[in-house]
C-alpha cells in the first residue's frame, strides 16, 4: 500500500490556521477589487460633476499711485498704504486685513526688505516672481510700494493658482490662502 503524505491543512489541530491564511487571502482580494471599482467609479465623476470654483472678480482700473519717494515708506506708511491700495482696487475688508496680514508676516511692511535665499520686498517674492515682478516694474531695485501691489493684484487675478483666495470669506481664510497661493505656489 502507497503512503499518502498529509498536507499540514489536513491535521485536525492546524484545521483553524488553514482557514484562516484562506480568508486572510480572500480578504486582501476583496479589498483590492473594492478599491479598484472605487477609483474607476470616481473617474466617472469627473466629468460629469461640475467643480466649484471661485469668482475672480473683474480688475478695476488701479487706484492712483502715491506721489513717488526717494526713500522706502516707514512700516506704518507702508501699512496704510495697503489698506488704501487694495481698498480702491475692489477688494472686500477681510481681503484687505488679509493682505496687509501677509505684508506683515512677510516683510514687516518693509517694502524693500530682503530675507533669506533671494526673497524681496513686501511680498517676499523670489526666483521667476521677482524676476517677472522686475519686469513689470522695469526695475532691476526695489520698486515703489504701488508697483508692487498693483503686482500683487496681477497675480491674484490672473494665476489660477490663487483662486482659493476668491473663494473665502473671513479674514483668517483668506490670510491661509495667501501662505498657500504666494508661499507654496498653488492653493
């Protein structure tokens, strides 16, 4: 008579630990196939749900410059000149409170300050923004204040990758989109 072997599933004492690798397997199967029918069932959303974004609102004509000075403002002058600037650009209260916030955060309303690694200005702008910021100054210095925050408004207005900031609607929201938008490059 030929000697069968046994597999260790058929031993009555490891009846438990084979039933349990089988639904431990199954298990991770199922997982996987109910992950996959998730993601292809998201992609069909895609294009059917419409995605909610924020207004841009239409750019007024820039509000007039300030008379131009030799030496940078004080950080107070500075202060109020944003509040004025961007007030006169269309801008809501909590928007404005934001921007100067960030102002401040940035630069210490030092418009001509100068931080670590090539950040400029009031902004702290750097590497392709300063450049483009010089650009549109045509200045290779520190522009005036004005010029900087009709620049500013530039690129809240027309780079989609500001566009959370139109969407808030208190002060401190709109300050966590500015950090985003202007320190991280993208809402």
């Amino acid at each position: 008579m030929a000697t069968r072997e046994v597999t260790p599933c058929c031993h009555w004492f490891s009846t438990l630990g084979c039933i349990m690798r089988r639904v431990r397997a199954c298990a991770a199967i199922a997982v996987w196939i109910s992950v996959m029918l998730l993601m292809s069932a998201c992609s069909i959303f895609e294009n059917v749900l419409p995605v909610a974004t924020a207004q841009i609102p239409p750019q007024p004509p820039p509000p007039e410059p300030s008379p131009q000075r030799l030496e940078p403002p004080t950080p107070a002058q500075a202060y109020a000149e944003i509040v004025r600037w961007f007030s006169a650009a269309g801008y809501q209260k909590f928007q404005v409170e934001a921007l100067a916030e960030h102002a401040r955060t940035e630069s210490g309303f030092r418009p001509c300050a100068a931080g670590p690694a090539g950040l400029r200005y009031t902004f702290q702008w750097g590497g392709t923004r300063l450049q483009r910021l010089h650009e549109f100054a045509r200045t290779s210095g520190c522009p005036q204040l004005d010029t900087q925050l009709a620049f500013a408004d530039k690129e809240l207005r027309n780079n989609p990758r500001f566009s959370c900031f139109w969407g808030t609607t208190t002060a401190s929201a709109a300050f966590a989109a500015l950090r985003r938008g202007f320190g991280r490059g993208s809402c």
